[in-house]
C-alpha cells in the first residue's frame, strides 16, 4: 500500500479533516499483534511483522469483502513500551461493502494465520472493529483518539501516523 499524499506533514486538522470529507462509512479499528514468544523476537522485527500482518490483513478484506477494490485505510500507532503498554495500531478503515455476520470472526481468524507466517512462529493476535457514524463528533473524537500522546515511544498527532500502510485513494 503506498501512501499517495504526504499526510505525515499535515496537522492534525487536516487529518480529520481528510476523514470527514470522505463519502463513506467508516469502521474504528484496533490491531494487536505480538510473537507469542517476545523473548525471540527484537523490537524492530516485531513491529516489522505487526505491520506486514495488518497490511497482509487489509489486504484480506480488501479482497474477501470488498470484490478488490482498495478501501481508505489510516492506521496510527498506539502503546508506549516504558509504561507497560504493548504495541498496537489504531486505525480508520473504509466500511467494505460486504459486511456480513461473519466479517470479524473470518477477518480475525486470517489475522492470526497472517500473523504466524509473519512471525515465522506462534503469535497472537486481537482485533476490534468498531463501526462509528459520520458525525463529525465521532469521527474526531476517533481521530484525536488515535492521535493522542499515548508517551514518548510514538508521541502524538501526526507522528503517530503509519504512513507506509495508510491508503488514501480508492
């Protein structure tokens, strides 16, 4: 996935902003993944196989759900390692327009497959979708959520964005 506008340099603002231009409906999601083994695993590799798992994931919605057509994707990261929170991501992604029953039970499940090959090994996994109106509340408390400062690890706004997973066309 490549990032098309340089939103990196963007305020905060115009993240949102983006967002809320978007005609779409939006799912607020978060993304875990970590090497069932942390001991084996360095902090770089580890979120080198996080972001393959969740690219490899979006991948797998994109097509499974969404008949291959790309879906808007802002994913941020959240965790701060020196008080104990893990690594994980937060993100906006494009409600697909299949949305069945079964989307969270079959997306998870190829998660936790993608995250094993990723890591090579054992890993586990969680994933929480959300879906949030288009009110502009919503989405900026969505926003400003996943732009918090969560510590000095990611820091906040902006700096929090994951620019080589985000897709920002269709």
């Amino acid at each position: 996935m490549n990032t098309i506008s340089p939103l990196k340099r963007r305020a905060q603002r115009g993240i949102i902003e983006f967002i809320q231009s978007k005609d779409c409906q939006w799912l607020a999601c978060t993304f875990r993944v970590n090497p069932a083994d942390r001991f084996h695993h360095k902090n770089s590799d580890t979120k080198k196989h996080t972001l393959q798992t969740i690219k490899w994931t979006v991948g797998f919605i994109k097509n499974e759900f969404n008949r291959g057509k790309n879906l808007f994707f802002l994913p941020f990261w959240g965790g701060e390692l020196d008080s104990g929170v893990a690594i994980h991501v937060h993100a906006f992604l494009e409600k697909p327009t299949q949305f069945p029953e079964d989307f969270i039970s079959k997306t998870e499940d190829r998660m936790n497959a993608l995250a094993q090959k990723a890591f090579h090994s054992s890993a586990k996994t969680d994933l929480d979708f959300r879906e949030i109106s288009n009110s502009d509340f919503e989405l900026q408390a969505f926003g400003n959520y996943c732009m918090r400062w969560e510590g000095k690890q990611f820091g906040s706004g902006t700096d929090k964005l994951i620019t080589e997973l985000a897709y920002l066309q269709h």
